[in-house]
C-alpha cells in the first residue's frame, strides 16, 4: 500500500493538471515502485501547440515527498525550448546544484520546483504571449 502521504501529493497533482484550461492531457502515468515510491509521466499539449512534459521520481522520506529525479519541459509549437527544469548532475559550478533551468540559449541557477509551480509557470507564460 503506498504511503498517505504519496497518495495526496498523487491526488493534488493530478486534480492540478484536470483544471489547466486550454489544453488536454495526453498521457498521465503513476507508476507505484513500491509503497514509498512513485513515477509519473505527465504530458499535456496546449491549444496554441505547445506541449509541457513533467517527469519525476518521488519518494516518501520523512514523512513527505521527495523528488530523488525530475525533468520539467516546456516546448512552443515549433518544438523549441521554452524552459526546463532538471537535476541531472551536469552543471557543478551552479549554486544550488544539481538544480538548473534551460532557457533558450543558457542554464541558469534555480531551487527545485514544485510540479505545481511548473504547471502554473506554463499556464502565466501561454497568458502573456
């Protein structure tokens, strides 16, 4: 049985991508390892074309989740580079590494994101442009 604690961060991420307006879900995958962790595969394709990709290993540590991997990236409809977060080791000389954004052109230092803050850092970009 997987922890309570997974199976509402489960149930906020997934009540989160139902309400994003203007787009439709195109896979959503939870994969439950074992009861203290969890994959997901989201991809969520926008009206305007662009598509937002969350991917992220958790596990429960401490009694909350904790992101032991995740990929967040955002693409325009000509499939090019909106923003990514990540935490592949691959940028040491970052200030909170392994922490990083990809922005057209550059990585920048960043904190780990929430999910939720992705999806709504997408949402207020599609508004804005």
């Amino acid at each position: 049985m997987l922890l309570d604690f997974l199976s509402r961060y489960l149930k906020e991420v997934e009540a989160t991508v139902r309400q994003v307006e203007d787009a439709y879900v195109e896979r959503y995958e939870e994969e439950i390892v074992a009861a203290d962790r969890v994959n997901l595969r989201i991809r969520v394709r926008f009206r305007k074309g662009h598509i937002l990709e969350l991917n992220e290993a958790v596990i429960g540590e401490a009694g909350r989740p904790r992101h032991i991997g995740y990929r967040y990236h955002f693409q325009d409809e000509q499939n090019k580079l909106v923003f990514r977060y990540d935490n592949t080791p691959h940028f040491p000389g970052l200030e909170n590494f392994p922490h990083h954004k990809h922005i057209p052109d550059r990585v920048t230092d960043a904190v780990e994101p929430s999910i939720l803050k992705v999806i709504d850092e997408a949402r207020r970009y599609l508004t804005s442009n």
